[in-house]
C-alpha cells in the first residue's frame, strides 16, 4: 500500500502553510498574545473563505467534500503556526451551526471534566458528555447552546487561568445545564452523518462501520485534530532547534556541532516522525484505538520536543520575547483536551485485550479510573 501523500494532498498542505504565513505571521501572533488571546474575526473569516471549516462538508451543502486525512493535514499547518481559536470544535460544528462553515460563527465545545476554550467570543457552545457524539443522525444527546441558552451558560460560567496565553478558559457550570438547549437531529435540515462523513467512508470503508457506532465519535475526531495540531508543533520546534544549534556559537563553533546537542536534535526528530506516521494513519483508518495511539504520540513529541527546543535556546528560550514557550504551554494544553494520556492508555490496552470492543470507563475521556477494589 502507498502512503505517501498525493499530489492534491501535498498542495493543500502547502497552500495553507502559505496562507498562515500571510495571515498569522509573527507579528500577528505576538499581537494575539498581547490581547491576551481574543480572536481576529476578520482571520477568522479568513479562514472560512479558506475552507478550512467546510473542508469535510460535501459540495453541496457549500463544503470542500474532502476527508480526515485531508483536515488532518489542515490542523497540522495550524499547529505549526500557533494558531489559536477553538478550531476543532468549529470545524465540526460546520454542519451544526449556522455561520460555522463559514467562518462568521465561533464554535466552541465543552465535555465533562474539561475547561470551555474562548467560551465569551462563541457563538454557539456544543455539549458533549460521554454518551454524545455531536454528530447528527448518530447518537441522541448532542446539545447546541445558543442565544438565551449560550448567554445563561456564559453568565454560570467562571473564568479560570489558563497556562497558554492565547487561549482563555472558563469551567463550565456544575452539571452544564442545558435548559433551553436545542438538540441536534438530521430532521433540521442539517447533513446526515453518512453525507458528512462520506468522503471519510470511501478512503476507510470498513472504519466506519466500527467508528461512528461508538458514542463518542466526536470526541475520538477532536483527539485526532488536537494530535495533528500538535504534530505540527512538534515539526515547528524541531526546526527551530536545529536553526538555532547551527545559528549560535559557542567556543568558536556551532552549537550543534556539539553532541549533546546533536543528540537533542535526534531525540526530537525520532519523536516527531513516529507520530506522523501515527497520526495519518489513524486518519485514513478512523479507528479509535489508532486515534489513541496517535494522540499519545504526537502529545509526547509536542511537550518532549518543546522542551529540548528550550534547553537548546539556553537563557533565552525562557524569555518571554521568545517564542519556544508559547508552543510548551499550548502543547501542555492540548495534550490535556478531548484524550489524555491516561485515557489513551486504556484505550490500547483494551484494543490488544479485545479487538474491537472499546471500554466503557470515563477515564478514556480525561477522567481518572478507580483502583482495583475501590470505588469513586
């Protein structure tokens, strides 16, 4: 089998680097940081004009009608870049919310146990707990907050710290309320899962039979987007270490010519390329226990890379002028959103157990499991 990007696909990755590069160059991020992470509207619609929301929506419902592997590579350019927003959330709500697709809404997502992102700039909110895939025409419990019901939520909400600075957080009220809380159904002239996905289902016919039958579809591909934005990341870094270790001297000599360094390097590109192949493989396949495997890696290479980034820039990686930190506090961030480690974990050891049969346990979702004879 060849797994080697298409043509197509090469291009698309390529024109979104160059499009980022255009739209959110440094100064546009530091400007962001310095707003202490608002959203750009107008980069936002940018986006959206892009189609880089309606990239998976079929053509006729005014989407790009590609794939997963496809967005993958899309959130990929967007991590290398630090793109801030709750991009996962609004690229699958685009067939959910009026204005998503396009990039005139905001959409973000809150689970149990997890802080909402950018919740006071959302246009909509979509609830996900354990049972709900988000998707319509797959599962029931699936809630789109909007209007009175989104201005109550924001009001019982509260704003906690967040370790990166271009993503606000507020942790959800207890329970989150969903009174007034419309419910997703394919009956409100929104795409079907099956129009939805159907790009997806003719590269992975048999991952979708297994796939979007499990509750919690929406968060196995949030996990996927959140492992491919930190994949770019991870690349971001490496890159950025080796500049630094050939730009900097020391004793006359480059940096990276020593072996510490040198090693360092290595370390950060054998983190790196695992998680790529992890990362497109699971989206071509759709599976959950890849999508496991896949967010674990790429977490690892995010942090692990950020780190060996800073070490290399030595003093100057820690200041706040410089930009190393930015992708580590962002990286801790995601690695904690929509799959932890621990949840992930679980996941592959229940996928060698038992072929097939995902567990039931909410720590797959971020929260902890019992121990052994014990309860709560």
């Amino acid at each position: 089998m060849d797994f080697q990007l298409s043509d197509d696909q090469r291009a698309l990755r390529s024109g979104m680097r160059d499009l980022l590069g255009a739209v959110f160059d440094r100064d546009r991020l530091r400007a962001a940081v310095e707003r202490d992470g608002a959203l750009d509207r107008s980069l936002w619609r940018e986006l959206g004009a892009a189609g880089f929301f309606a990239l998976r929506l079929p053509e006729e419902a005014g989407g790009v009608g590609l794939g997963l592997p496809e967005a993958v590579l899309l959130f990929e350019a967007a991590g290398r870049a630090l793109l801030p927003g709750p991009l996962v959330a609004t690229h699958l709500a685009a067939g959910l919310v009026k204005g998503a697709a396009e990039g005139e809404a905001v959409v973000t997502a809150v689970a149990a146990d997890q802080p909402v992102a950018h919740l006071a700039e959302a246009d909509a909110v979509l609830v996900v707990d354990g049972q709900a895939s988000g998707l319509p025409g797959e599962t029931e419990g699936a809630e789109v907050l909007s209007g009175e019901a989104l201005r109550a939520f924001v009001a019982a909400a509260g704003p906690v710290r967040s370790m990166d600075p271009l993503t606000p957080l507020h942790r959800a009220p207890a329970g989150a309320a969903l009174a007034g809380a419309g419910r997703v159904s394919a009956s409100e002239g929104f795409p079907t899962a099956s129009e939805r996905t159907r790009a997806d289902a003719e590269r992975a016919p048999a991952a979708t039979e297994r796939a979007p039958a499990h509750a919690g579809r929406f968060r196995f591909e949030a996990a996927l987007l959140t492992a491919a934005e930190q994949l770019g990341s991870a690349a971001r870094t490496t890159e950025a270490a080796v500049q630094h270790a050939g730009d900097r001297e020391q004793f006359g000599s480059p940096i990276g010519s020593f072996q510490a360094v040198k090693h360092l390097c290595a370390d950060m590109l054998a983190r790196t390329e695992p998680a790529r192949a992890a990362v497109y493989a699971a989206a071509v396949t759709g599976d959950p226990v890849e999508i496991a495997a896949a967010k674990l890696l790429a977490d690892e290479a995010a942090v692990g890379n950020a780190r060996d980034c800073l070490q290399i820039h030595g003093g100057m990686g820690f200041t706040w002028e410089a930009d190393v930190h930015l992708h580590l506090k962002r990286a801790w961030l995601r690695a904690a959103s929509w799959l932890t480690g621990a949840g992930a974990e679980e996941l592959l050891a229940a996928g060698l157990g038992t072929a097939g049969r995902l567990p039931r346990s909410s720590a797959a979702y971020g929260r902890p499991v019992p121990e052994a004879g014990g309860g709560g």
